[in-house]
C-alpha cells in the first residue's frame, strides 16, 4: 500500500484498480491515511489487516475499485467483517477461490473487525467521487489518532518467528543449454519481441507478445528455458522491457 498520512482515519483499498491507487495517492484527500491496491482474497487481505491494526488512528477501510474477477478481494473483505472466518481460518461466506488466511492470527482478525467499518464503493473508479466519500468519512470520525483507548483494543499481536534468509549473489550461473534470449521492446508496434539464440549464434526463433508474462508464460510452456535461474532472468527483462514502454524510459538488458 501507498502511506500517506499516519495520522488520520481513512484507509482506501482500489483492489485491482492499481492506476487508481497512485492516482489517489497524489490527490491526498482530507482524511487519507493510506492507500493501495488489494488484488488477492488471502495474502493480500492479512497485509490489509496488518497495516490496518498496526495503526490505531484507522476508522475506515473504503474500498473502491474493480474487484479481480476470481479472487473477489472486496466481497472477500466485506465478508470477514461480516462473518469472519471459520476454524480453517477460511473467510466465512466469500466467494473468492482460496480465502483462507493461513498468516493471520485469530487475534489480528478481531482487531480488524473491532477497528474499522468497510464502506463499500466497489465498482466505483471516479476519483472525486472517492476523494469526497474519503473527506466525508474523515470529517465523522470522533476519535483522534491520539486515543490511546482506542488504540488498547487493536495491540498488533506477534506472529510465530519465521526464518529470514539474506540473499547473497551468486557465485556462478550455469549456461542454460536451451539457449539464450534478446528482448526488444517496440513501443512503436505496443509489442515486445524475445528473439531466441543457440550458443553458436544461430537464430531460433522470434516470440512477440504486447504482455511480458504472454511472453514468458509462452517460453515455459514451450520449454525454451531449462533452468530456473534462466527462467527467472527472462521474467525480470521482459517485465522490465514492458515497463520500459508504459513509462517511457529506455529499456537496456542486463547480462544474466
């Protein structure tokens, strides 16, 4: 999520309208405390409720934006304020496909359910229509960010430890023996091409796709990569070299 202003009321989750977010995040509306999209019914949800009990001033989650077809994040979220989970942790009533919030405790689940109200403006992407009900919603609440009776009921609990590993960079990649690839975004044509390579140069073949996962969803399926690390490579460039044309910055492929 995009933090604004940790000393107000509102919290507006655009689901899966991502451009809405940012879009939202620059007009500050009166009242914004944090804003983002939510576009998974499990993990994306218990970052929701993470950010939300962490910061007690929190009195309302607006929720706007088109709710992503299958995962139903929104009615996800109005159900477990409605119901709440049953004990598989599983969002009682939601009609997403896996709602079940494995990384959540109990605890959290009801803070969250005591801390705010969810206004529902699913659907809606008009920014001044959101920006008014935000200012709205601000302008009602009583309590400050200050209220230390309030902040009691929502003490973020602790998770059982997990293991952090740092990353280090590695001491060798292996060659991929399917090959290598050139990406070439063409912003002009809204396409990014992959040409494929053997190691002594020869041109295999040429995948173009104006998404890079088309592309990189292509190249695994055809097995034109055989490992991991290659694959991984791949993703990042492709993903780069699409931003490179959204964003208008030149694309420079990095060495793998």
């Amino acid at each position: 999520m995009l933090s604004r202003n940790t000393h107000c009321h509102v919290a507006v989750s655009t689901l899966a309208s991502t451009e809405l977010a940012q879009k939202l995040a620059d007009a500050v509306p009166p009242g914004l405390c944090i804003v983002g999209k939510t576009e998974t019914e499990n993990i994306g949800i218990e970052k929701v409720i993470r950010n939300t009990i962490s910061n007690p001033s929190i009195r309302f989650l607006l929720l706007c934006g088109k709710d992503p077809q299958g995962h139903r994040s929104g009615a996800t979220l109005l159900a477990l304020l409605k119901h709440g989970v049953d004990d598989r942790m599983k969002v009682i009533h939601s009609p997403g496909k896996r709602p079940i919030l494995k990384n959540s405790m109990l605890q959290e689940i009801e803070a969250f359910r005591q801390q705010v109200q969810i206004v529902d403006m699913v659907g809606e992407e008009d920014v001044r229509r959101i920006t008014e009900r935000a200012a709205g919603l601000a302008s009602s609440a009583s309590l400050s960010c200050h209220d230390t009776r309030f902040a009691s009921k929502t003490k973020l609990t602790v998770l059982p430890s997990v293991e952090t590993v740092e990353a280090e960079p590695p001491e060798h990649i292996p060659m991929d023996k399917a090959g290598y690839f050139v990406i070439l975004p063409e912003k002009e044509k809204g396409v990014i091409i992959a040409e494929h390579y053997s190691y002594d140069n020869k041109l295999l073949r040429v995948i173009q796709g104006k998404a890079a996962r088309d592309l990189y969803h292509t190249i695994i399926k055809n097995k034109w990569v055989s490992t991991l690390s290659h694959a991984a490579y791949v993703g990042k460039e492709l993903e780069k070299a699409e931003l490179s044309m959204t964003l208008g910055f030149a694309y420079v492929q990095d060495g793998a």
